[in-house]
C-alpha cells in the first residue's frame, strides 16, 4: 500500500529535511506578518488578535505537516486492511493476507471445469486481472504522492502565520483525499472479488467502479493530483523570497 515507504531511514531523512525547510519559511512568514502588522497598525487597521491567531495556526501547521499525514495514511491502510480481510472471511496474520491472495482463490474456483462457456471464463479472467493489477500500481504509487504532498506542503509555511491559508486547506483536502482512496479503492476491489464468485458481471463492474475512487473524489474537492497545487506552493514561496528581498532592502537602507 505503499505506507512502508516511510519506514526508510532515506525517506525519513527527506521528511525531515522539508520539516526543518517548513519551520524556516514559517520563522520568515512570521517576521514579514510582524512587519505587516507594524505598517497596518499606522494607518489603524491593524489586529493584535489576528496576528496572534494566524501565529498560532501556522504553529500547529508547521508542527504538524510532516507527521500527521503520514499517520493517518498509515490509519487509512490498517482499517482498510482489516475490513477487507473481514469482507473476505479470510483469517490469519495481516502478513498473511493480501487482495492477490483472495483473487487467486476465485481464479482457481473458476478454472476448473464447471461446464461455463470458455470465452466467457476468459474475459471475466481478463477483466479481473485488469482491475487488480490496476489498483495494485495506484496502490504502489500512492506513498510517493504523499511524499511529494509533504514536501510541497512545506513551501505554504510562509503563507499560513500571515492569513493566506487557502492553498493549504487545499493541500489539506489533497491529503484526505490520498488516505480516503487508499482507503476505497482496495475495499471496493475485495468487494468485487466477493460478489464476483456469485454474479461474474456485478463483480466486474463493482470492481471497474474502484477505479473510479480517484476521478470521483477529485469532484468533490478532494483532488489527488499535485499539479496543481504544486504550482501555486511554487508561487507563495516566489512571495516569500521576494518579501524577504524587500525587508532586507529597507532594512540595510
């Protein structure tokens, strides 16, 4: 499912280099919404509450990017691994149990003589190898999206103590997203496989529909994909360094 990926002393490392990376942009953000707030307060439209409230939720922002997506994929994973071994009735130890394990099983069900027409036997072969092999590469692909989602998070640390937290309630959603179509997307396929030993075509299609998880969930808001949120964290960290420019300037005049 891809959350042993960051059992790795390097991925660990890369984890905690954008941890340190986010707590130094959260220290400039900080010091640039103090000057911001010191411009404000000449003209009267400056908030003491504000400020402070902004310092506080960049502080749990900050403390809490590089750690808490990781531990809720891992969450997401457990629970769907123990649900779907539950769906399957298949016991014994989580090591022990895998959606392949359960797909093999039907497969041999069905590969003995049982009088069912031979094409048919075959295409329900081939579209059951499809979705599980499909789900199995987005399983395997998916901690890496979630590394990137850590490292691009990091880079709103700047935006978040001065009040700017829309692009990162949209990380927040991209994060969700991951660990509820981890979560889905292997339920709905052991679902499937289940269905499938009694109706072959409303398996193949509860199975299809798993698939799907991904493009559905990004309907409504909880958008897997980095791109775009990756271009407007290179954006608000472009903002920060020209900020910083512009202090430093006025300082050293």
């Amino acid at each position: 499912m891809g959350a042993e990926l960051f059992t790795m002393d390097w991925v660990q490392a890369i984890v905690l280099f954008f941890s340190y990376f986010g707590w130094s942009l959260y220290g400039i953000g900080l010091v640039v919404s103090i000057c911001e707030f010191g411009i404000e307060y000449q003209t009267g439209r400056a908030s003491l509450k504000d400020l402070a409230l902004n310092a506080v939720k960049g502080f749990m922002a900050v403390s809490l990017f590089s750690i808490l997506p990781v531990e809720v994929y891992k969450m997401s994973v457990s629970l769907q691994g123990d649900l779907a071994r539950a769906i399957s009735g298949i016991s014994g130890a989580p090591q022990q149990w895998s959606v392949g394990s359960v797909a093999q099983g039907i497969i041999n069900s069905i590969s003995t003589p049982s009088g069912s027409h031979m094409l048919f036997a075959l295409f329900t072969l081939i579209m059951m190898g499809y979705c599980v092999i499909k789900i199995f590469f987005a399983n395997l692909k998916r901690g890496g999206i979630l590394l990137i989602q850590i490292a691009v998070g990091s880079m709103y640390m700047f935006s978040v103590p001065r009040g700017y937290i829309d692009g990162f309630i949209g990380w927040c959603k991209q994060v969700i997203g991951v660990c509820l179509t981890a979560f889905l997307q292997t339920t709905i396929l052991v679902a499937g496989l289940m269905v499938f030993r009694t109706s072959a075509l409303l398996g193949i299609g509860l199975m299809l529909s798993a698939s799907e998880i991904p493009r559905i969930t990004g309907q409504f808001g909880l958008d897997t994909s980095t791109r775009a949120n990756f271009m407007s964290a290179m954006y608000a960290t472009q903002q920060a360094v020209n900020i910083t420019k512009t202090v430093v300037a006025s300082v050293c005049k």
